[in-house]
C-alpha cells in the first residue's frame, strides 16, 4: 500500500504499518510514531453484515465539515476499498 500511495502522491514521508494489536502494550510499541490514522479492516459475514446494517440506520447521518473537525469520516460503498480512501485521507490532509 505504501508503494502505491507513494506513486498515487502521497508524501515520501508518510508510510502504511501493519497493527497486530489494538491492546498489547509491547506490540504496540513498535509502530512508527506518530500515527496519522488508522484503517480497520475485517472479514464481512452475513451476521456482521446483517448487525452493521441494524447499528447503522439507528444512527444520524455524520453532518459534520471542514479543517475543524477532530475525524474524518468516509461511509465505505465499494467493497474493499477501505486502503484507497485511507490513502484518499491521508493525502488531502498531510501532503
């Protein structure tokens, strides 16, 4: 991923790491400082699918806009394309 965003234009300086653990203090400790986001990515099933879609139409559309606001949020619409809108993210913000 990396290598793509780099060619796709994302600063040299910037880099992709793979996270084994949200939790483990010493697996933790070995990713690069600091870091500018992070991108969830899990195996879709039937139940997952069928509860994201429940959790998700009890929720407001995020209205929120601007350099201002603390996150961004992309609502994902093509499957596996989560590392491309990271990348999308990331070069609007930091390059």
């Amino acid at each position: 991923m990396t290598k793509l965003s780099h060619r796709l234009g994302l600063s040299s300086s910037l880099s992709f790491h793979d996270v084994y653990s949200l939790t483990d203090p010493d697996l933790i400790a070995i990713l690069p400082r600091p870091a500018y986001a992070v991108l969830l990515v899990y195996p879709m099933t039937d139940a997952s699918e069928t509860f994201y879609n429940t959790e998700d139409a009890r929720e407001p559309n995020y209205e929120g806009s601007g350099p201002d606001e603390p996150v961004m949020f992309y609502r994902q619409t093509i499957q596996h394309a989560c590392g491309l809108i990271g990348r999308r993210s990331l070069w609007h913000s930091y390059s």
